[in-house]
C-alpha cells in the first residue's frame, strides 16, 4: 500500500460514525483518496464510509499559499517524491486506530437522534411532494454504478406561468442508517439516510419565490463511488425525467408522486415548469459535482431541452485530478457562486478557488462569499445535532454561527443568486455584490466580472 503519512486531522463530510479506517489493501472495502488537498495523485486508502475530506498529507514542503481570492490554497511540493520512514508509519496506524474507536463511540451516543422536522408551509403557499423509483432505478452508462432515483419537491401550492427548476444535491455522507452498512442498496434492516431531506428548509424559501425545488438522494453513489462524473450524470438523469414530464405530463415520474404521509398527489407540473431556466445547488461533494455538470467540457451531457443557467457550490470539495487540470469543473460560459465558511473543518475554503481558475476566462460576473465563523454540516439538517450522525465540524466552536443564523445565511445569499439570475431580479445582485449584508452574520463577497 503506498501510504504517505496520513494524519486524519478531522472527521469531515462522512464523520465515519463507527467505520474503521484502513491501513491495509483492501480493494472491495477501500477507496483512494487522491491529492484532495492540492497534491499531485498519492494513494491513500480508507474505508468506504471514511469519505470526508479533511485528511491531510504530512509531507516536506510549503504547506499552503494564499490564492488569488485570499483564500489559503492547499499546495505542497515534492509531494511524490517525498519517502515516510517506519515509524512514522506506526504512529500513523496507531492514529488512525484511535480515531476510528472514538468515531465509533460518537456514532453509539448519537444512535436514536432522529432528522428534526423542518417547518413546512401546512396548507399555506408551498406545497411538498416525493417521488421514489426505487433504489437501483439508475444504472449509470459510463460506470455502471447504481443509484437510487428519489427526491423531495418543494413548490408553489399555485402553479402559474412556467417556472424555473433548481436541483440539489447533498455531498457524502453515511449512505444508510446503521453505521456498520457496507452495500447498496442498504442491507436488511436498515434504510437509507435521508441527507436530501435536509435543505427541507431551503426548498420551502425557494418555493416562496417562485421555483420548483428538487433535492435529490444521492446516497447509492456514497456508498459505492468516488467518481464526481457520477454525481453529475444522476442530476443530468433527474432532468431528463423532469424534461418528459414537463413537456408532456409523461416518463417515469408521470403517476410517482406522494405527499408526506405517502398519499398519491398529481401536482399539475406540465407546462408549468422552464427546464431553459435550470438552476443547481451542490453541497460539498455534490458542489463538485454540480461544477462537473455544468462545466464546458461536460455541458453537451446535458439533457436535450434543459438549459442550466445557474450554478451554486456549497461548501464545494476542489481538487483537481491531475492536479492542476481542472477542464472537469471549468465553467466559463454561464453564471456560477460559491459559499465557503472561515470554520469549515472538512474543506475548508478550498471552493474559492472555482473563481480562481475562471478568473480571465469567464464571459459571464461569478460570485462567492465567505460566511465568517460556519461550518460545513450545519447547511444540511440532517448532519445537524440531534440528527442521526449529525455532527458539529466547526474549527472555532467557541464562536460559531448556530445552525440556524448559518441557514438563514445561505437562504438569503441562494434565493438572491437564483432570483438575479433565473428571473432577472436586480434586486439580488446588491446581495451579490455584498452592497446589501445577509442577515445576522460577517461575510465577505467577491465578484469575478465578465472577461471584456
């Protein structure tokens, strides 16, 4: 195993409730980490529900820069050429061991938290429905790995005109509910974990406004893969079934929906829903994959019919493979933001750099803001103590934002971005520009115009 000093420096976007992390070849139990942090490619092997980000490469070297954004970038040098004597190559199992225990320990004392209830619009103006086809309904044609075709919508009760659709997806996180699972779909006796459920709160805002919310599962794909063309052909295959419904009141979905007790609902989506005016939310892994999804090199996956217009990564993983190729997330030729936090464990502020790499390219303005003292789990209620795995990553515990004052953040900062650009609202872009502050925190804003 070529196993370049690991130091696991915090849990990160999986926390790894209970999963032991591995030191050994494993091949069907392991995945590899490569170069998350800047790095050029080093294997580094951790068990499948190992999947945060936050592991750090003890090498030689300068351990960091600033970007351009003012951003501290990962960077090391000589990163594979560096050799680990032996016993640092103890201490470092020795590390992993423990933290695996306490890990173990933090899973025991959260089982029975259950995803808290998010404030729903009861018989006001958003209505919520759910469509699920089941766990292995998608099969994906480039790899072959099986995903789960299910998600929540949140929409205005009165459909009127044609309304743009947003799609979200959450990053990696345990796939199922009992933390020893180690196959897709989830083995007897345990379920899949409901991470898409926990925007609940932002789909409601958004469908306030005038959009149809989509927040897809994405757990088949933690489970079993790594791969972040995945993630984007899971949102390109959602759309594909959103188109035919739209279009015609027709395809997979058409007959699917369930309101949340599970009663069928027939909500009158046809004609009613723009998939020219798409816009997409990834959180962590997912930011990734939405960068993926809608980059220029990717962009012609796109379902025919369906235009992405806008493009939000939330607290988005970034590293490149190979290291400094980033054609898989470029996106140039449409409008995207990123929100990063300054006490963001898993990440970091890593996601800057997106508006690093189109800085001079970009024929369209890209935003970002930093959101002073947020972590990374409180943007999703359920990896929010009390939840189930939930759990509080923040570096500055001491003065971090409450989950909700870090949600109320990126409600404001998301319907902005979406409004300015799916409706063309003006009023939006002061909150862009940082001109108008969001409610109740610090923030920096940063604004990439349009190459001239």
């Amino acid at each position: 195993m070529d196993l370049q000093a690991v130091r696991v420096a915090g849990v990160g976007l999986g926390q790894a409730q209970g999963a032991a992390v591995a030191v050994d070849d494993e091949p069907s139990r392991t995945a590899v980490v490569v170069g998350e942090f800047g790095c050029p490619p080093v294997r580094t092997q951790l068990s499948r529900h190992f999947v945060g980000e936050r592991v750090e490469l003890l090498l030689r070297g300068q351990p960091s820069a600033r970007g351009r954004g003012g951003v501290p970038t990962r960077q090391c040098n000589g990163c594979g050429a560096q050799h680990v004597k032996q016993d640092m190559r103890l201490q470092v199992r020795t590390m992993l061991r423990l933290a695996a225990a306490l890990l173990l320990v933090t899973a025991v004392l959260a089982v029975g938290a259950q995803v808290p209830a998010t404030a729903q619009d009861s018989g006001g103006s958003v209505a919520v429905a759910g469509y699920d086809l089941g766990d292995t309904a998608f099969t994906d044609p480039q790899t072959g790995t099986v995903s789960e075709l299910r998600a929540v919508v949140h929409y205005p009760r009165r459909l009127t005109g044609r309304l743009p659709l947003i799609v979200m997806a959450h990053g990696s996180w345990l796939a199922c509910d009992a933390e020893d699972a180690a196959t897709w779909p989830c083995p007897v006796g345990s379920h899949p974990y409901p991470s898409y459920r926990g925007y609940d709160y932002l789909g409601a805002a958004l469908a306030t406004r005038g959009f149809v919310v989509v927040s897809i599962s994405v757990d088949g794909i933690n489970q079993t893969s790594y791969d972040y063309g995945d993630r984007a052909r899971l949102i390109n295959e959602h759309l594909r079934l959103w188109q035919q419904l739209a279009a015609d009141g027709g395809g997979p979905l058409a007959g699917r929906f369930v309101d949340p007790s599970g009663r069928p609902v027939a909500p009158d989506f046809t004609g009613h829903v723009d998939m020219t005016r798409v816009g997409t939310l990834g959180h962590s892994r997912g930011g990734k994959g939405v960068m993926w999804q809608a980059s220029d090199k990717h962009r012609g996956e796109w379902p025919a019919g369906v235009r992405v217009r806008a493009v939000l990564g939330l607290a988005p993983v970034k590293f490149d493979v190979p290291e400094y190729d980033h054609s898989d997330t470029l996106i140039t030729k449409l409008p995207f933001t990123v929100v990063t936090g300054t006490c963001d464990h898993a990440v970091g502020e890593a996601g800057q750099e997106y508006l690093d790499d189109v800085t001079g390219l970009n024929t369209t303005t890209d935003y970002s803001v930093s959101l002073n003292d947020a972590n990374h789990n409180y943007y999703n209620t359920a990896w929010t103590p009390p939840s189930l795995f939930g759990r509080d990553d923040s570096t500055c515990p001491a003065q971090e934002l409450t989950p909700g004052r870090q949600q109320d953040a990126l409600t404001a900062y998301a319907t902005a971005f979406y409004r300015y650009e799916l409706y063309g609202d003006r009023d939006g872009l002061s909150v862009l520009t940082g001109k108008q502050p969001l409610p109740d925190v610090t923030a920096t804003t940063r604004v990439v115009p349009a190459r001239q």
